[in-house]
C-alpha cells in the first residue's frame, strides 16, 4: 500500500473533513483560507517560496488554483505560468509559454514552450516582457481616410531619414474615413491591433 504523503483538512457547514493523500492536487480549491488546509504529513519538510515582487516591464507571473503570487506565498509543488508577446519559438511562429515549480521554497528550472531561444529567469527574478520596436518611416495621415494619432509622439516629419518609434507606453488611434480602424498599444511584450512588420495604414 503506498504510504500517504499529504493531508487535506476542510470545515464543511456542521462538521469537518480530514483526508489523507497519497499525491497533491489542486482539484477542489478553497475560497476560505480559514476553513481549510492543505500540505505534507512533515510540515517541517517542505517550505512555500517566498511572494513575488513585480518590477515595472517585467513579465507577469499567474500560479495554479486561485493563488496570487504577488500577495501570497506559492506552496510546495504549485507551478506558476507566464507568457509575453516578444518571446517567440525558435522558428519564430509561435508565442512562448514559461513556467517554474516552486521546490521546497525555491523555484525549479524556467520550461520554455515551444523550445526557443528567449532568455526567461525564475519568477523571483525579473525578465524583461517589452514589445517589439515598432518605427514608422513614413506619415500614415498622409493616407487618403487616414487618420493617425499617438498620445505623445508626433509623425507629421516621419519619413525615411527620420524614423519614428511608437513609445510601448502610449496609445495610438487609426480613423479610416472617420470609422475607429484600432486601437494600437502595447499590452504584455504584443502591439494590439498592429504588426510592426506591416506598418500602419487603412
């Protein structure tokens, strides 16, 4: 018989529930941290890692279940997820997806999928999540129905020999023939609703 390796209590209405387990999961996750527990039949053994601290510009980190790693400690065994839009798969066609175990209060090796070359650290250290370079060379209001404006940057010179670059801190707006064509910003390492690689235009 395999020997039980976790608990499980909860307090359920008029009476209580305590399970012992042979594996974790995170199946059945509790809304009241104080009507429930959960962890290892040594709690001595196994220590949660610590609450991530967000850094402006970095990647943003999601955990299983319904833990926030920014306001609590992840536990023993949990796996956190993150994703930027400039992390791209060696062959370039796809959007990474990152993620580390927290081991005994200490985060496990970064799992980069698809394999890729991008460069993520463990969640307890930062990494960069910014958006592509995105350069117009070119005024897109010169566009018959166009309409472009940023809430900073002024295109009206742009052209070849002065290249502009949208600033991933502003919003840009694109009117074609008075219609709202997008929205364009950075949002997560991705310009929303543009491709740098396209430009602007209606």
């Amino acid at each position: 018989m395999t020997a039980c390796k976790f608990f499980t209590f909860r307090e359920l209405n008029s009476h209580t529930v305590c399970e012992l387990l042979t594996r974790c999961n995170n199946e059945g996750q509790c809304s009241d941290d104080q009507k429930c527990k959960s962890g290892p039949n040594d709690c001595s053994l196994v220590n949660p890692c610590p609450m991530i601290a967000y850094t402006e510009g970095s990647a943003i980190w999601s955990c299983d279940g319904t833990v926030d790693p920014y306001k609590n400690q992840v536990p023993h065994g949990y796996t956190c997820h993150t994703s930027c839009g400039g992390w791209k798969s060696a062959d370039g066609t796809e959007t990474v997806k990152a993620s580390s175990m927290c081991e005994n209060g200490s985060w496990g090796q970064v799992d980069l999928q698809p394999a890729s070359n991008a460069v993520v650290n463990r969640p307890d250290q930062m990494t960069d999540c910014t958006c592509p370079e995105f350069k117009l060379w070119y005024n897109p209001n010169r566009e018959p129905g166009a309409s472009f404006h940023c809430s900073a940057t002024d295109f009206s010179d742009a052209s070849p020999g002065n290249i502009k670059l949208i600033d991933p801190s502003e919003d840009c707006v694109l009117m074609c023939d008075n219609y709202l064509a997008a929205k364009i910003a950075c949002q997560n390492g991705a310009w929303l609703e543009a491709d740098p690689n396209l430009g602007i235009a209606c």
